[in-house]
C-alpha cells in the first residue's frame, strides 16, 4: 500500500444529463495523492471544482449523472461503488469539510451530538466514551471551553466556531484524506486564516492528506504542495506549487494570478479582469474551453483540445497550444 | 480542558437554552388549564356531578340559565351544561383519532418521500394531488352517507383518511426545505443510514411544524364534525356532540338563543386554545428562530 498514492484518479468524468443535452462537469481529469500530501484545486466558480471533489467522495446522486473514469482511494475504487460500500470508506478514510458552516450543522441538535453520532454508530463506542472524545476533538480543533460548548446550539457559536465543529465532525472517524471544499467561504478574512492554519496544523499532526478546494490562489499559495487548476471540468493546468506559481505555462493560470491583488502592486492598481464568463458547459465546440476568453487563442485553439503535456519537469503538466515561456513573456507573441 | 463537564454557574452557552426563548406566557397556561378541563370533563363525564344528558326535566323546557339547570335546557329539556361535557367525547375523540390516522400515514409517507425522492416520491405525490384535487367534505358526505350505520370509528377513519393527503403535502414540503440542507450531507458522509438521518437529522426539525400542524388539524377535524353533524352525517341523536347541538338549536333559535350559544362558546374557547398552544409551542421550540 506504501508504494501506491492514497487518492489516485484516472480519466474522472462526470456527466450531468440536462434538458440542453450533456454537461460534462468534470472532463477527464487525472492526480495522484500521495498520504501527507496537500493538493490545492483552484478554478474560477462553476469550473466543476465542487463537483469534483463530491465526486471523489461518491455523492453524485445516481439519477441524470454519468460518471466514469476511475477513483482508487486507499485502494479502493470509489466510481460505481454501492452505497454499502462507501458507507465503510466515509469518515475512516475520507472524510469531508463542506462550504457553508451555517448549513452543514443541524440546528436542532446540540454540537457534541453531532459529533458523537459517528463515534457511537460507527466505532461503537458507549455514551460515555462518545462524549470524552467528541470534548477531545473539540478542544483539539481550538474551541475554547470544548466541555461547556459540547452542550451548545449551532445558533450559539459564531461562524468560525461553527466550521471549527464542522471540522471536528470530520475529523471525528480519524479520516486519511480529508477533503475541504472552500472551507472559508462566508467567513471575514481574520477567521479565514485561522481555519486555513488550524486545517495545515490538523493534517500535519494526524498525519492526513488534504485536498483543498478553493478559488483563492492566496489560500493555497502557502498551504499546499501540490496544485491542479481547472478550467470548465478540465485540468489546465499542474504541478507542484511552486512551480505553477513560477514558471505557469497555461495564459489561464496567468490570468487567474494577475486576477488576484497583490502587495507588491502600486496603489490604485487596476486589477485584470478575465474577460467574459466561463462557458456553459452544456454548448461548448470542440477546442480548448478557455479560447473564448484568452489574448493568444489562435484557430487551432477552436478547433482541437490540446492534451495534458509535461514541462521539463515531468511532475508540471500544462494543457496549451501557446504555452507562455515565462511569466513575464509579453501575450499575444505566438499568435 | 480542564472544566468539568457542567457546573451550576457555567456561562449561558448550551446550558439554560430556556432564557434565551420566547417565554410561553400567561396565556398559554390559560390555554393549556383550559384545554385539560376539556380533555377531563369528557374522561370523566360520567363520574362527575351531571345530570344525564339524555334526561328531560319538563319542568324545564327551553329554559335559560338558572341554578337548577347553569346552562339551561333545550326543548327537551334536556341539561345544556351535561350535554356539552358529554358532547365534548364525540369533539374530542374524532378530532384526536383522525389526527392519528393522519399523521400515523401521511407524515411517514411525507418524510420518506422528501427524503428519498426519485420514483416513490413521484408516485407517492401523484397520487396524494389526484385526492387533494377531489375536494375532501365531498367525499366525507359521500363516503358517510353510504356507509351505514355510522358509527364513531367509521367518522374516525373517514375523516382521518381524507386528512392524510394534506398532512402529507405539509409534512413533505417541510422535510424537502431540510433534506437538501448541508448537514443531512454531513450525516450521510458519516456512514449514518437513511433510517437514522430520517430519525435524528430530520424528525426534530420537522417536530415542530408538524406539532403546530397537528394543533390547527384537532382544530379544523372538530369544525368539520361539527359541519357533518349540521347536516345530519355524525353520531346518531340523541348522543350530544358540539356539531349537533348547535344543529339541533337552529330551528328554535328565535325563541331560546342560549341552546346555540353555549356550545358555540365551547366549540369556540376550545379551538382558540388549540390554536394558541400551537403558535406558542412552535415559537418557543423553534431553536432557530433565536438566532441573532
């Protein structure tokens, strides 16, 4: 099992069946996840990131949706698999951070219920033994007061802590790959960070792999060390961190980088805006996806989708016709 | 940490959730005293101090209220105050049975079909509109008008069986705004299974709609008795019930109004208290109606 990455995925896609014909979400996309690893997904809003990542987790309702492809987790395959199944692999194996904080707690049920839940059904611990972890989980993911807050409605804890339970409910079947999925929407900047930390904190000392969903280039800059940008359901870009930073090959890593402000930038610096929106995946032609939308496309951009290629280092793939050769490269040179 | 688990003294957080409610107030317990007096009188009819309903004093024919008779008699003589406690039986017993009838199919049915959707929920509400669509007192007068004799239970079950489709539109409305919440996601991710997410997750938050429901469902099944009783389709004279005592005073109304008023003032005190417990209850539970 050591030689073999934790999250591996082959040619994933996933077909929504919609009155406007097929909507490929999620077109062909491949990683590998080595354990104590951390992957960033990054893409603009509706480019298949949420899909993607309830697609590793085997969430796609079985009505309207195709997916094929392949998704071995911990050895396990995970595409086609029962619910039965996938009951035995959530929360031992994977677990999951959702969006919204003030969603993914019900509001009726006091905090450390929803902890113990997992821990009394799946690891059949008794009442006792339930409750002294989940005050344990919650003291661990930095709630002050875990005993007197193990008793606390939802609606008594301010969004931060609310995710910090969230995160505790996840963690709470000790998962080796925890996927977040935007963590930090909905909350002010300050809390922000300190989830981002306390998640960077948790898999270091459990030992987890994290896949972080985001749309925030600033979150994952620091915090991952592997990155995968997707554009329309395809992988456009990936590579380790560093190197998409640095050396990206794909215009839209670039314009997703220039999108984002930056200190360095003079005061009053206009920030460049992509422009146009991303395409409805449902009528998209046959060529590259971003065309539409990028300064170098040239005609054989509409036509053909250009393949995952690598850069000189095999880990960096890049899906262009026009690939940029640094950063600074001037657009519009290659066309 | 160190703390212990709870101290007398802790902060309000998850502890004295009560102060943070909508006190219940006054009035409520008005309702509440009221509404069980009720409920008592019909258990115990006949060991209270009654007189028998069904007995005629002609000494008193139509006779207002006085200290041998409180509430009067009807035209029979008969004791007013005697035959709304024991006509209190009839309200009660078909407004409380067919609300079990009710809930006991529809809510089940609501929930699970919210829950599951796909094919059996498709079905399942095709079927509950087709009967939603044919209009319920209809089909009560039809249904009561045939089968005959007509007893308590088959007014029971004709009026449970029609309610089934409008708890059920309530209840699956109810469940369909929670299960599509995040947190019913969350459980599934946990390894809980559909019987357990439908028990913990979305029972409680659908508790409290379905109690407040169930309230304004006693409430409306009594009004409907008393509507079957008005057109002669309840319980058999002379057994008293609110319906028919009210019905049985219109053809003497001009000259002893109090046969009409004293049982509408029960019928009445009795659904305005339901009424209001349902509102109270429902505002004081709603944990996420405090919210800032």
């Amino acid at each position: 099992m050591s030689d073999q990455p934790l999250l591996s995925v082959r040619h994933l896609s996933t077909t929504f069946a919609t009155p406007a014909g097929p909507l490929r979400a999620v077109d062909d996309v491949s990683f590998d996840l080595d354990a104590h690893e951390t992957l960033g997904i990054v893409g603009e809003s509706g480019s298949g990131k949420t899909v993607l990542a309830r697609t590793l987790m085997g969430l796609q309702p079985r009505l309207n949706v195709e997916v094929t492809g392949s998704v071995q987790l911990a050895g396990h395959e995970v595409v086609g698999a029962s619910t039965a199944r996938l009951r035995e692999l959530w929360s031992s194996e994977v677990a999951m951070v959702f969006q919204d904080p003030m969603t993914s707690l019900n509001p009726v049920m006091r905090v450390g219920r929803q902890i113990d839940e997992v821990l009394r059904v799946r690891h059949g611990m008794d009442r006792a033994a339930a409750r002294a972890r989940a005050i344990e989980l919650l003291d661990l993911v930095g709630i002050p007061s875990a005993a007197q807050r193990y008793r606390a409605y939802p609606f008594e804890l301010s969004g931060g802590m609310r995710q910090r339970v969230v995160i505790a409910i996840a963690l709470a079947g000790q998962p080796r790959l925890l996927i977040a999925d935007e963590p930090t929407t909905g909350l002010d900047v300050t809390i922000q960070a300190q989830i981002l930390d306390l998640l960077d904190t948790l898999r270091a000392q459990l030992g987890m792999s994290v896949v972080m969903i985001t749309h925030d280039l600033g979150v994952v800059a620091t915090r991952t060390s592997r990155l995968l940008v997707m554009y329309a359901g395809r992988v456009a870009e990936t590579g380790p961190t560093g190197d998409v930073f640095r050396h990206h090959r794909m215009p839209y890593t670039r314009a997703l980088l220039e999108s984002s402000p930056k200190l360095s930038n003079a005061p009053h610096t206009r920030l460049a805006a992509i422009p146009g929106q991303p395409p409805n995946l449902a009528r998209v032609g046959p060529g590259c996806h971003f065309a539409p939308r990028c300064d170098l496309a040239s005609d054989r951009c509409r036509e053909v989708a250009p393949a995952l290629e690598p850069t000189e280092r095999p880990d960096h793939l890049f899906a262009c016709w026009h690939p940029l050769r640094t950063p600074s490269e001037t657009p519009g040179a290659s066309s | 940490m160190s703390d212990r688990p709870t101290t007398p003294d802790a902060p309000e957080i998850g502890g004295d959730l009560a102060a943070a409610r909508p006190p219940l107030g006054p009035l409520f317990w008005i309702s509440v005293g009221w509404l069980g007096l009720n409920v008592l009188g019909a258990v115990l009819a006949n060991v209270l101090p009654l007189v028998n309903p069904l007995a005629q004093d002609y000494n008193f024919i139509n006779a207002g209220p006085s200290l041998h008779h409180w509430l009067g008699t009807d035209d029979l003589g008969r004791d007013i105050l005697s035959r709304i406690v024991f006509g209190s039986r009839v309200s009660l017993l078909v407004g409380s049975g067919s609300m079990v009838i009710g809930f006991g199919v529809g809510m089940p049915l609501g929930m699970l079909a919210a829950y599951r959707r796909g094919r059996f929920d498709a079905v399942v509400t095709a079927v509950m509109y087709v009967l939603l669509a044919f209009p319920a007192i209809i089909a009560v007068i039809a249904v009561l008008s045939f089968w005959t004799p007509r007893t308590l239970l088959k007014i029971i079950i004709v009026i449970g069986a029609a309610s089934i489709p409008l708890v059920y539109r309530v209840i699956r409305s109810a469940t369909l705004s929670i299960a599509t919440r995040e947190f019913v996601t969350v459980a599934q991710v946990q390894g809980a299974r559909d019987g357990r997410i439908i028990w913990r997750e979305l029972l409680p938050n659908v508790a409290p709609i379905a109690v407040s429901f169930l309230l304004v469902g006693v409430a409306t099944v009594v009004t409907l008795e008393g509507a079957l009783a008005f057109l002669g389709l309840s319980v058999n004279p002379p057994t008293p019930s609110w319906g028919n005592m009210i019905n049985e005073s219109r053809t003497i109304l001009s000259q002893n109004p109090w046969l009409a008023i004293f049982p509408s003032i029960a019928l009445g005190l009795f659904l305005l208290s339901l009424n209001y417990i349902g509102d109270r209850l429902r505002a004081h539970f709603d944990v996420t109606e405090v919210k800032l």
